[in-house]
DNA sequence: ATTGAGCGGGACGAAAATTGTCCAGCTTGA
DNA sequence: TCAAGCTGGACAATTTTCGTCCCGCTCAAT
C-alpha cells in the first residue's frame, strides 16, 4: 500500500472503516435507489439509527437526495463514487481477494464486483456491466463467440454496449436445447448479442433429454454436423455457472435427469454438463452443444457467476476449468468461496 | 486537488481537521519532546483533555512514547511526519500561502515551513534545515557566499552538512561591523560556514558606528578596499530581516542611532541597511559592508526569517528586494503578512 | 541530599452526544 | 381508495466526552 495512505491509516485508525461504512451506504443507495432507511438498514447490516446518522451526513454533503419515494443518489454522489471505486477495491481488501481466488481457482484473471448479488439484485447489474465491458475488449481480435443460457448471461446481454457496432462478429449459442424460459435460453441470449453489436448470430432450437437412439440420429442431421463444426473455431466462450441444486429444483427436469444429478451428487452446472464437488462430469444434458474439448480450445473464457449461493458450484467447476478462464464473480461469492477452502485446510 | 482526495473529503468532511490536528500535535512532540500534556496543550492551543485524547490514540498508534519526562516520537512516528509532509503542505494550505506570497512580495520562490518559530523556538532550526539544503544546491555552481549575522543565520550555519566538503567555496561576511553577539556576527557565521564545507572565510572587523572622516578614511584602506571588491563578485548572499523596533532594544546600540531609526520610521533591518514601511532607506550602519547595489547584482539571493512577529519587517524590506530573491519563513510570519495585506485591500 | 517543577495516569461528576424507538404526515403505486 | 413505504421530527435512555483535580513519580537544579 501507498505509503502515504499507510501514515493517514496510521494517524487516523478510524478512518478505514468510516469509509467503508459510508461507500458501501452510498453505493447501495445507487442500486437499489429509490430506498429507505428500514431496507437500506436491513441491506446494510446496520441499525436504522446508525444507517440515519450516515444518511443525513451524505445528504449535507449533497452525495444523496431524499425524496418522497425514499433516498436516490446525486449526480455528485455518483461522481465520488466512480472516483473512489478503485481506492475502495484495495481498501476492503476486494483486490487482494482476486490474488487468493486466482491461486484457489489455477487461473490468472479474477474480478471481484462489490457486495453480493444474492442480497442486492443489482449487483448481477455490475457483473453483467463488467463481463460486457471485458468482452468488447475482445471482439477486435476475436470474431466467434460462443454463450450460453442462463439470468447472468441475459445481465450481460443487457450490458453490451450497441456504440460500436463489428458486423464481422458471430455469436453461437452453445447449446441447442431449450431448458429454460425462452428469455434466458442460450439461443435468445446469442441473438441479443447479435443485435447489441450488429453481428450475426447462429442458433438451434433441438429438444433436451433425447433418447439415446435420437441423439445419435439427429447428431449426424447436416444442420447439426455444421454447428458442431463451428462449435471447433469458437474463438470466445462465454457461460454462467449453475447451481445444480437450484436446477434440479426449479426446472422441470425430468425426474430421470434430477436423479441422475442427485444420486450422482452434482453440484455446478456448464454448458450442459454437470460437474460433482471434484469437478467429474456425473451428467450430461443430451442436445447438441459444445464439447468440453471445445471449450479447452477457446482462446478466451468467461464464466460468470455471482452470489454466495453460487460458491459451491464455482468451485466445482473450476476443478476442470481450463486455465485461460477469467472469473467475473461478486463479494459475496469471493468470500464465501475463501471461507469454504480455508476451512478445509484447517482440518 | 487530487480528485480522489477531493472524494474521500466528500464522505469523510472530518477528516480534514482531525488530521490537521493529529499532524500538528505530532509535529509538535517531535521539536519539544521531551513535552508533557499542559505545556503541549499550551502551544497547540487546544485544550488539555483534548490533547490527552488526541495523545493517547498516537500512543497506541505508537507514534509517540510516554516517558517520565514528557512524550516524545517514535522511530515510526517521525516516518509518519515524514509520509505526509507534502500532503499537508497542500492540506494546510501552505502551498496555497507560498503563491500568494510570490504575488505580495513580487518574488518567484517562497518557502513556507509549518508552525512558527515565535511559539515554537525549534521551528527556526526547521528554518535553518531547509535554507541550507537550497543554498547547498548552489554551490556548485556559485563559489562567492556572502553571509550576514543574525540568529536566523546562525541556525542555518548549524544545519550545514558538513558531509560533501568544497575546498573552492569562498565565505565573505557580508558586514564589516561587530554589532552583534560574538556567536552571531557575520564574520563568525561565515566563519561557520567556511568550516563546515571545507571552503574559504574572508572576514573583516571593524567598528560600526564610525563617525564620517573615519569612515571616509577606512574606505581607502587596501584591506578595506579589497573587501569591496569581493562584495562586486559575490555570487550568493544569504541574509536575515531584521526588526528595527527590536533591534533598537535589544542591541546595545548608540542613542543617536536608535534616534534615527525611530524617527526615520525604519521597520526592518537587513544587511546594516534600515528601511521603512514603504521600503526606503532610512539608515544605514556606517562600516564596511556590501551595498544594495551589489546585492542586486548576486545571482541568488536567500531572505531568511520567520515568526509571525517579523512580519511587518518582512513586507517592509521585499519592497525593495530584487526579483531573485527567495524567502524562506514560518506559517507564522507567511499568515500575518497575507493579514496585513488583504486588510488593507478591504479598506 | 533536598527540593520543586513537570510529568503520566487515574478518577469522577457534569455535560453533551448518540442511540433506539416512536409517530405524524406525506407520496405513490396498486 | 387504500395500503405500503417514505422522510423528518421528537424524546427519553444511555453512552461517551469533557473539564478538572489529584497522586506518585522522576529528574535536574540547588
């Protein structure tokens, strides 16, 4: 650290956590604004009279508004938020976080978003925000983009930026099967992409769960054999992480699928397959969609993931995760993710 | 200002002042330790209790010890002081202070250094520190010293490092005169210096207060003459500001001098030269010496002198001092001459 | 050897700030 | 039209801070 930071932490002790308190106040009014004291109090973890102190200071300092409706924050508060955002990042400890996750997991890139998505909505927002951004970064060099299904994928979608358009981009979606609602199926989410940057776009609506005899049939379709091809020159994966607990409940898998999941004590879930807590495939979804080898080809992966339900499920999957994968996660799910494995070694 | 300062000020407006407080108190110890709580409440003006706080949360910072005899600094407590020294150079405003001097006084280098030495003695050795550090970046290029007496010069002299030793560096007492203090004559500082660095001393005593045949005959001395000379070639003069009112008092002057200065209205004193407030000579001290004219000439010129209660004696002479001129002082002295002139603006 | 000024730390009642907890009156969305 | 959720005001209970005094100690000057 700064050394200059290191005297003023060092003449005011204080400090630190004051200025974490009053980010992290600030930064969930701007996600979940319009608030009240009682929610935000309840989001926060403080008492509603200490979240009120906070509250009358940053609206003195003109950082937030309070209107009827509850508090929102100002522009100058969006402003101070921005340009603390990477002070903030070392300060609790989020970039230090990163190095741990990144020895943890084997891989070289991690990016930890603030707060935890499983308690603030909002916070997929920011993953999303972030993932989009990491991926345009991508797009010059690398044209094949292969994404999945799922609600943090559909955050990203939101997120990518439509300012420069490439129609030179292809986006592919990794699994042909529907699964689940149609607006987080991987075939929507590919086509949303396409549309954000003026790209084309590459689907196949196929049924999950085919029997055995109707798989093999259908993998040799033409139509099929060609996916499966471009499957081979996917320059960039992007996919979430399921929680195949979460899956197996919400979904209506059926009930041979769920006890193959179960008896096989999966755990995450990627592109179809499910992975148990040593990171073995125990199950796969029957539809067409890319090879696990495939994927290892990919010049650049992005899996993302956020909240501290999702802990478990990152960690299984990263047992074979390839080591080019970046993680975009959240807070919540970085610590969750420490917690579980240093436990581990104590005993 | 930083804009990420200017963020962490938004959320945390007491910063500011606790750390003011913190650091001056620190800074405060440190030049009289060994302190105890009363008489540090004293030259801090704050109160005792709040002195005590303050001190016991350094201590458990470990920046300072509490010893029988009084608090004092830590090894980590002056690294501390250190860190944040040009912060709050700019935190304090006394960056902001040395540009409005530059303005009032019609110079382009001031230097302010914090506290002042009317209340705290140990701020003049500060002083000292800092003019020797900048007239030691001169000599290697200027070897011609001219020096004048004072207290403010004798702190200089014994901050000289005596580490790089310059055998071809030449120290001329600026005045011929005793006046003074055998310790803070001129001819004993150049003296001084001359031992410190290795160089030549050229000294020359002589009365003041000769009367005018005297005078007119001393001048044509060959020694005398010889001495003139030197002043013509001189490359650096280093000098205190006097006071006239004090030096009337205190020095063991004649009558009819400390006449003429009282009714010729003199403010400030340097280099046997009195002026007044508009910065005409008013007097001069009849012995050999260097001449305005020949200061003019000096390719650098160090104005040394702090406390507030030199401040008027300050403005006084910069009336006439040539643009080359640096002055270096105290916050004291810096905030009563920008005082004294935003005053009289007003009316 | 003695003394006294100056020191840190303990103590404590008075005063001030903080805290938990209500409630009134408002807007807004269903 | 109603209910939910919001802000801002209020206030007693509690905690913290503040001013002040004292004690025992050290150390330098006498």
């Amino acid at each position: 650290m700064d050394p200059l930071t290191e005297a003023k932490k060092k003449l005011m002790p204080e400090m630190t956590d004051l200025l974490k308190k009053r980010y992290q106040i600030l930064q969930t009014i701007q996600m979940e604004e319009p608030i009240g004291r009682r929610t935000l109090s309840e989001l926060a973890g403080m008492t509603e009279r200490d979240i009120r102190k906070e509250t009358d200071l940053l609206r003195s300092q003109q950082l937030i508004e309070a209107k009827t409706a509850g508090m929102a924050i100002s522009p100058q508060g969006l402003e101070v938020l921005e340009a603390l955002k990477e002070f903030m990042r070392e300060m609790s400890g989020l970039s230090n976080m990163e190095k741990q996750l990144k020895v943890i997991l084997g891989i070289s890139q991690v990016l930890i978003l603030p707060q935890d998505s499983d308690d603030i909505p909002a916070v997929k927002t920011k993953i999303g925000k972030e993932a989009a951004r990491l991926l345009e970064m991508k797009f010059p060099l690398h044209k094949k983009i292969a994404v999945t299904g799922g609600s943090t994928m559909a955050a990203i979608s939101k997120e990518i930026s439509s300012e420069k358009r490439d129609r030179s981009l292809q986006f592919i979606a990794a699994r042909g099967g529907l699964g689940e609602d149609v607006l987080h199926q991987a075939n929507t989410i590919a086509s949303l992409f396409a549309e954000k940057t003026g790209g084309a776009v590459k689907t196949l609506y196929l049924p999950d769960h085919l029997s055995a005899e109707a798989y093999e049939m259908m993998m040799r379709e033409p139509v099929i054999k060609e996916m499966m091809e471009l499957y081979d020159e996917t320059d960039v994966v992007v996919h979430g992480i399921g929680n195949a607990e979460e899956i197996a409940l919400h979904r209506k898998s059926s009930p041979e699928e769920v006890e193959m999941i179960r008896s096989g004590g999966a755990v995450s879930e990627a592109f179809g397959y499910y992975f148990d807590n040593e990171g073995n495939v125990v199950y796969r979804i029957r539809t067409a969609g890319i090879q696990m080898e495939q994927v290892q080809k990919a010049r650049a992966i992005l899996a993302v993931a956020g909240g501290r339900s999702k802990a478990k499920a990152i960690l299984s999957y990263f047992n074979i995760a390839p080591r080019q994968t970046v993680l975009i996660t959240d807070e919540g799910a970085a610590r969750k993710i420490i917690e579980l494995t240093t436990k581990q070694e104590e005993f």
